[in-house]
C-alpha cells in the first residue's frame, strides 16, 4: 500500500485556493503569489488574422501560458484562425497589457480582453425594475403564471383572473421574487395570439395583483402594445422570448419606461423555432446573439443595469443542445449581465428522463440547482416552494 495520499484539488475561486495554501501552512505573503497560479481560464478569439495569432501564442508562451491556433497559422498558409488562450488571470491581464504596444489592431483586442476579464470576475450585482433595485446576493424565484388555455404545462388553469392572483399571492407566500404573468403560450409549435387578447388576458390579473403583491410583476411578452398596457397596470419587468427580436418598437419602449428587461436568445417564433435547433457553434452563436440583443436595448437608451440576460433553454434547441447550454452556462457571464434560466417541466427533462410534464419536478429541480451553482441568478419556475429551496440550497454550497 502507497504511503502517499494523491487527489484533484477543485479549486474555482481565489478563496478556495487561499485556504488550501493555508491549510498546508504556505506563508502568507506565498499565498497571495501562488493562490492565482491555481486558477486558469480558456478565452476563445474568433477570426484573427495570422499575424494577430502569432503575437499571441509568441506573448502567452513567454508569460508561461499558452495559445491554440488552427494548422498553417505560423506560416500564414491560411488567412483567419481561431485562437484559444490559455492562462492565469494574472497572466491574460499581463497580456492584455502587453498587446497595447503591439501593430495589427491588438490594441482594440486588449480592450476586449480587459472588459470579458473584468466580467467574469464575481461582483454583487443589481437588477433595476421600473420602481425597484433586486438584490442578487441569492437566487431569486421567478413564478409562472400562464392566463392562456393551452400553455404546455398549466394551460387553462390560471385564465380566470381570480385563480390567477390567487395562484400570483400563493407563489409569493412560497418564496417567489418575481411574479411572471404571460398571455400567449411560447410551448414550440404554439400559435401566435393578437396583442388585443393577449392584453386582455393579463391586464386585468396585473391590475388586482399590483396593490397587493409586495413582489414586482414582469409580463411575459414580445409585442409593445402588450407591454405598454401591462406597465400602465402595474409590471415593472418585460420578458421578451425574442431579445426585441420581433418587435422593432419594445427597446424604445423599455427605454421609455425605465423597465428591467430579460433579453431571451430565440430563433424563428414559436410555430416554427424547432426547426431551427442546428448550430456549428452553439455557445458561440447563443453569446453573438444575445451581444446583439444587447446592443440594441443599449442603443435606444435601456441602461445594462436594467437588463438580464436568458440563453433560451427550449428555444431553438434540440435535448443535445439544453444540456450543452446548462453545463456552459458560466461561459455566458462573459457579457457581464445576470443570467435567468427557466427549465421548469420542459421537454428535454421529459426525454432526458422518460417523465410525462406532471412527473418533471425532480428533474427540474437538478436543472434548477445546476443552473445556480454555474451562474444562474434567476430561474423561473412553475413549482416555487420546491424550486426555492433547490435554488437556497446549491447556493448554500458554493458559496460555504
């Protein structure tokens, strides 16, 4: 039998590594030398010119970490390549400092590097709402109320405005943050509703629930019009599936009305977006489209305070393509915006599983937990009491 005692060290956050030098008795001022050593990221650089990728692996090599180009980078056989770069925050900082003496436009590349940097690194982080500012030191809750008849899940059950804001009080009393009250379904293959009845449906649940919830209410919508009757009546939040994909007038409008935004990645509308589940690129295609999502709130004057970021899990994505997405979720903190991610009861948890809708709750709620332990701030969900504590308890994990 071996006298030694060899494992892996999990080590993901400066103060893991920290108190494992610690607890070897590694002097203090080694501690702050050596805890960054323990810690490494991988950035991938799309599309650099050959001469770019060169100075790269040349600097990242000689600061002792590395850079992955594609064959016939060196010799400039090839026009553009992909790079991955390899190192110790220390390391990547140093080189970004290093790039800003360098030709071929690596000085805006620096810049890029410094802000993905600077946005990965853990902050306590705010949401402003049209009337608040929600805390993100926990996982918040975020409760499904459907006022349609054919929702994939509860369709019918809450259209009666009275067992809506029955349902909307019961949510809060079970830990819910956030009330979410939609009035189209957006299950794949769902029909489009006119906005008038889609108004119809939540104005009147938003309107009794507005003096008595001590939550803030977000509708769950893509069209202005709907929008703007649901804030007049008292949501402070717009949930948008399409990122303002679909209607040209929700960023304006969300600028107008100083409302938190949740920015959905999405492709094709509901009726036909599982036929478009084909990525080359998956995370790197999810990430392009919510920067462009992004950019464009930004630039009709929504402040980033007031903007959440959501992949889309079900959206345009096949089984394969949701579990990629949770288990790279973290990758997604690169724009520097809190993420939300709803799971609750949805079909790749039923194929995953070999579970009917009414049988998800479990599976969801690993999807829940998992989500918070890589990044997630907020999940929105169908069973509140069980998802809360799912959510409380990763968090309690990761951050003991």
């Amino acid at each position: 039998m071996s006298a030694f005692t060899v494992r892996l060290l999990a080590v993901t956050s400066q103060e893991e590594a920290e108190r494992e030098l610690a607890r070897i008795g590694v002097d203090p001022r080694g501690i702050g030398m050596m805890s960054s050593k323990m810690l490494t990221r991988c950035v991938h650089l799309s599309k650099l010119l050959c001469p770019q990728a060169n100075i790269l692996k040349q600097e990242m090599l000689g600061l002792g970490g590395d850079a992955a180009v594609a064959r016939g980078t060196v010799a400039c056989s090839i026009d553009r390549t992909d790079v991955i770069l390899t190192g110790t925050e220390k390391q990547l900082r140093r080189l970004c400092e290093k790039l800003a003496q360098q030709p071929f436009g690596l000085v805006d590349l620096a810049g890029d590097l410094t802000a993905l940097l600077t946005n990965v690194s853990p902050t306590l982080k705010t949401w402003k709402t049209a009337r608040r500012d929600l805390l993100l030191d926990r996982p918040l809750i975020m409760g499904i109320l459907n006022a349609t008849p054919d929702s994939f899940s509860d369709g019918g059950s809450f259209i009666d405005p009275h067992k809506a804001v029955e349902r909307a009080l019961e949510m809060e009393a079970e830990g819910a943050d956030i009330i979410d009250i939609g009035g189209e379904s957006t299950r794949p293959g769902a029909p489009a509703v006119p906005a008038a009845e889609e108004l119809r449906r939540v104005a009147p649940i938003i309107e009794h629930l507005a003096g008595r919830l001590s939550r803030p209410i977000s509708v769950d919508t893509w069209k202005s019009e709907v929008a703007r009757g649901a804030l007049a009546a008292g949501a402070e939040i717009i949930n948008d599936i399409s990122g303002f994909g679909f209607d040209p007038a929700m960023a304006p409008l969300a600028a107008e009305s100083g409302a938190g935004v949740v920015l959905q990645h999405t492709r094709g509308t509901p009726d036909r977006m599982q036929t478009c589940t084909d990525y080359a690129d998956l995370l790197g295609e999810v990430v392009a489209g919510l920067r462009n999502s992004v950019d464009s709130a930004v630039a009709a004057g929504v402040e980033r305070e007031r903007i959440v970021i959501d992949p889309g899990i079900g959206f345009a994505k096949d089984t394969a393509g949701n579990l990629e997405l949770l288990r790279r979720l973290r990758e997604l903190t690169s724009l520097g915006l809190p993420l939300l991610v709803g799971t609750s009861r949805k079909t790749f948890i039923g194929k995953t599983l070999g579970r009917e809708t009414g049988e998800r709750m479990v599976g969801t709620a690993a999807t829940v937990a998992l989500a918070v332990a890589n990044g997630a701030s907020i999940v929105r969900v169908h069973d509140v009491r069980e998802m809360r504590d799912a959510a409380d308890m990763a968090h309690a994990i990761i951050t003991s």
